[in-house]
C-alpha cells in the first residue's frame, strides 16, 4: 500500500469510532435459530470519495450501482451508522440468514447432483461434474488440480483446488506449458463464493463445449482451434460455507481465513477477500484493512494460497509478454490467449486496471472494443470499474494484464432487464431462463478471440 492509500485508509476509518467491522467483533444477539436479520440500502452518493469512505469503515459495498447510488448490506443498525457518516440511507429488502461457520449437517454427497436452495451445485458436485466430464469425454476434457485452499493447506478440512482444459483433443494439447499451440480462453468463477450464479454459468459452459461438439458449427470450430480453460470454484472453502445454509445460503463472500482473527460476531465475516488480495496495486482503493471487513485485503499482497495457486496456474499457461513494468505499458499486439473472471450482479463488463479509473492501460482501445462487444451481446455496460461502478485494487484481471499481458475481463452477471433475478442467490430458474441464454453468445464471443484479442479494435469486431 502506498503512504498516501494508507493514510487515506486511515483517516477515513476513524471517521467511523464504532465502525462495521469494529461492532463485529463485539457481542451480538441472534435469534434462537442462529438467524440474522440482513437489510440491503439504497446508499446515495455526491463524491468519488465517498466509495472509499464506505468501505474503510468498514461497510459490506456489494457490486451494484445505479447512477450515483451505491448499495450496502447489513443489518438494522447500519442505517443509523451510515447517517453518522454523512448519508441517507433507505432500505429496498429484507431477508433473514443464516450465520456463517455453524456446525455442517451431516449429509451423503449426491455427486454431480448434491445441490442446495433448488439446484446450485456444491463443491462436491462442482469437482465430481469435472471429473465426470473428463471420463465421458477423454478426447476433450482433462481435470487438472492445480493447488490447495487455505483450510486444506493448514490441515483443517478443506479443498483441493480444479480446474478442466477443454478441446478436441491434438497431442501435445493441456500441457501446463506456456507455448501451447492452440490459443487459451479461461474462464472462473465463484472467486466470492456467494455469487452463485457465476458457477453455474461455468458448469453450462463446460457442458456446451462437450456436448455440442460436432452439432454446433461455433462450438465445434472453437473446440477445434482453441484450449477452453475453467475453474468453476476459485473459492471452494468459502463455497462449502454458502452451502451449509441449504435452503437458505450463508452469504460468505470471503475465503475461510482465520488467522488475522476470527472474533467476528454477526455483522462481519471472517476470511480475506480473494479480489483484494492479488499482488497488483495492491493496498490501493476499494479495499479495507479491517479482517472482519468484506473486502478485507489480506495481511500482504498474495498471502492467499487460492490466489498464489492460480496465479501459478496462469503462468504455466501463459507467458509473460508484458515486459514493462509502468501502467501503460503495452502488451503485444501479437499476444495470445483471454481470461475472463465471473462476478455478480452488476450488469457490468469491466476492463483494466479496475484498482484505478484514472489510468489507463497500453492496450485500452483494445479492451474497450472487447468489453464493448461483450456488453452489446449481453445489454451490460463497459468500462473501468471506476467509470461506471468503483475502483477495487487487487483483482485477478488486473494481475493476469500486469503479470502477464493477458487480455483480462470481468462480467459483473446481473438482471439488466428487470426479469425477477437479481441478487447473489436469485431463484435456480433463473439459470436456464435468464442467465445462460444471455451469457452463452458473449462467451463464444470472446473465446474466438483468444486468438489475437488484441487486433479485435483494429478488426471492427
């Protein structure tokens, strides 16, 4: 973190004497089932600082905006927190959840079908479908784990971390090597655990490559050009914690991370936020410093074994063509492969950097003109997350350009249409209704233009 982000950070903090986080760790009441009362408000806004002025003090700042206003979630009292901090808050829902970290329920694992609230799919589910898919289709798919979660690393439960490579299969295709012949798209998802219909979306996409081929001209040319790369669950100890609520999912955000404290009571969360914590502009805006917080940073840049996995993951699979180090310097027109990071619920396409709206990339047009198409498929908007939503630092679409010089997105996957499907747990309807049809031409898009994503401004594409 810079001099100046920190003591911003700071300042902005004890505006706040009893803030979120810090009521937190204090002892809360619950009701006898184990229940919260949690209160989504409508947050407007007058300056660019007031984002970080929420989130320093601790606020629980979801991914939504509409015009000037921002949205927090919380609890009653929160209004009256953010009356003192100068807003106007109104409330727009209520719903009653489940506190995370209680007891698991014991429970026979389903495989592929293990589900929870209609049909989202466990971890369980989630790794047996990749498994399923690479035996039913050996001339296709191949399962790869790739690392370790947090609990897992320390000893405590915890997960193996997968992801599938999807292709008609050529030798030499899924190595981990970053001189592949065939470009790359990736694909992941379920970062924060509680974006659930982010996972989904990869599982039908998973699903359409293998399925498809052969039937579906698009499908069939990609599967024949191009290695499809998913990680369904990028988060898979904060998914275990959603899914513990059944019916009623805990809305963990976060990994399971509990060495920086876990006296968290009620109204925080335990964990480090995987989206704050990746080791580019790290520190910066959009993040707190508070470990009960939302977007908790982490105790340092990359201290997460979920995020340093991955990222060895993308460096085994794509080779670092961005040799300057500056903001603007460019990557290659020549370079190959695209990563796209899922996320709900938006209605967004976001560019890099996204830590920082008023600097712009080497390659911008270039990601401008992507993301631009990817909203006109979708009817989301397109920019720096800055410009149309906040800045957050630390993101893994901000790493992979830096690191990398990989053409780097995130979908924000929301109702733009008013169809009844907002939220991070909508109806499972939904998916298949909504969500799938909408995000189907927008992936196969942007698969095709892992080839050489960045000519796709010159191209007119």
């Amino acid at each position: 973190m810079t001099t100046a982000a920190a003591a911003m950070v700071l300042a902005l903090t004890a505006l706040s004497p009893m803030s979120p986080s810090a009521l937190a760790r204090a002892p809360q009441r619950t009701d006898a089932s184990g229940e919260r009362t949690v209160v989504v408000y409508r947050v407007p806004t007058h300056d660019r600082r007031d984002v970080q002025k929420l989130i320093s003090s601790g606020y629980d700042l979801i991914e939504r905006r509409q015009g000037d206003d921002l949205f927090v979630m919380g609890d009653p009292s929160t209004a009256n927190g953010l009356r003192r901090l100068g807003f106007a808050p109104s409330a727009v829902e209520t719903m009653q959840k489940p506190l995370p970290h209680q007891p698991r329920t014991p429970r026979s694992t389903g495989g592929v079908d293990d589900t929870y609230d209609g049909g989202y799919h466990t971890v369980d589910a989630h790794y047996a479908h990749l498994d399923q898919v690479a035996a039913q289709h050996p001339d296709m798919a191949k399962a790869v784990t790739y690392g370790q979660s947090w609990l897992k690393q320390n000893g405590r439960g915890g997960r193996d971390l997968k992801a599938v490579c999807i292709t008609k299969m050529k030798q030499g295709d899924c190595r981990l090597d970053p001189n592949s012949v065939k470009p790359r798209f990736f694909l992941m998802s379920q970062i924060h655990a509680r974006e659930l219909t982010t996972g989904e979306v990869s599982w039908r996409w998973i699903d359409n490559l293998t399925n498809d081929y052969g039937k579906d001209p698009d499908i069939t040319a990609l599967m024949d050009s191009t290695e499809m790369w998913v990680v369904p669950i990028a988060n898979p100890d904060g998914v275990d914690i959603v899914a513990q609520g059944g019916d009623n999912p805990i809305l963990q955000r976060k990994n399971a991370d509990d060495s920086q404290g876990g006296g968290c009571g009620v109204n925080g969360q335990t964990g480090v936020d995987l989206n704050r914590n990746a080791g580019t502009h790290w520190g910066g805006a959009g993040t707190s410093t508070e470990p009960c917080s939302e977007t908790y940073l982490g105790p340092a840049a990359d201290s997460e074994p979920e995020n340093t996995a991955l990222e060895g993951l993308f460096r085994q699979l794509y080779p670092a063509v961005r040799t300057g180090t500056g903001d603007g310097d460019p990557a290659p027109a020549t370079a190959k492969g695209l990563m796209i990071s899922l996320h709900s619920d938006a209605s967004m396409v976001l560019l890099p950097w996204e830590a920082d709206h008023t600097i712009h990339t080497g390659n911008d047009a270039a990601l401008r003109a992507l993301a631009g198409k990817l909203g006109s498929l979708t009817g989301y908007q397109s920019g720096q997350a800055g410009e149309i939503l906040y800045d957050a630092s630390g993101g893994t679409d901000d790493w992979t350009y830096d690191k990398l010089g990989l053409a780097s997105l995130t979908i924000e996957i929301g109702d733009s249409d008013g169809r009844g499907c907002s939220g991070f747990t909508p109806a499972f309807s939904c998916q298949d209704s909504y969500f799938w049809p909408k995000l189907k031409p927008a992936l196969i898009y942007a698969a095709k233009q892992a080839v050489a994503p960045y000519r796709t401004a010159a191209r007119g594409r």
